[in-house]
C-alpha cells in the first residue's frame, strides 16, 4: 500500500473589493480585530474566526469582478450570553450601521438566534446572527 503524506489545506474567505482598505475597516470594525496589510497595496486581511483568514483585494483592471447578487453571503455570529439576543444583535447592528453597512432585512427573532441580513459598504451581503 502506498503511504499518502497528510497536507494541511488552510482556507480563506476571497473578497473582491473597489476599496480593500475600507471594507477591510469595516469588517475590523465588525469583528473587533485590527486589519493587516497583504502581499500587495491592494490586499487586506484579517483573521477569520472559524479560522483562517478573511481577504479583501482590488481585482486586475484586465478581469475586473463586477458586483453581483447571489445566494452566498457572510455570516457573523456572537452567542447572546444569557443577554436577549435582539438586543446584542441590535447593538451589534447599531455599530454596523455607524462603519458604513446598510440595512437589508431588520432583525427578527428565530428559532435559531435572532438574526438580520445586511449590505456591507459595497453591497455585499452579510448576516449578523446572534445565538442564543
């Protein structure tokens, strides 16, 4: 039998963006850790709590990535920590909305968390999920 070596695959979340270094205070903002520059001028990142990283970059002129809709989206999630949880996702949404971020759904209570869906300063989407 032949021995396969184990490899570690790391991950990451690729996020094009118009302005890396603003998205990149953004989600900072939003995930309460401070952005690092990438390998280039137009690369941020920023760790990604389920590990990994979480990069903003500015596509090439030559294969632009145009902004799009779709059925992918961010999740950012908190426990509500014997708090109600539309409270913390209210404030949470609060500092959301004061970094640039606009609201797409309000929260709402499920059986689940309470959660609200919104547009990060881009239009992309993004879920704020409080558990409970």
């Amino acid at each position: 039998m032949h021995e396969q070596k184990s490899r570690v695959v790391a991950g990451s979340i690729v996020l094009a963006s118009d302005d890396p270094a603003a998205l990149a205070q953004f989600y900072g903002a939003l995930l309460g850790v401070e952005p690092q520059p990438g390998v280039s001028g137009t690369h941020w990142r920023l760790p990604w709590p389920a590990g990994g990283w979480l990069e903003l970059y500015a596509p090439s002129r030559t294969r632009p990535q145009p902004r799009q809709q779709g059925r992918l989206a961010l999740c950012l999630q908190r426990q509500a920590d014997g708090q109600d949880a539309v409270a913390v996702l209210n404030a949470w949404i609060t500092t959301a909305l004061t970094v640039g971020a606009s609201l797409a759904v309000p929260p709402r209570q499920e059986p689940f968390g309470a959660e609200a869906w919104l547009l990060d300063p881009e239009g992309n989407r993004l879920l704020l999920l409080v558990l409970p």
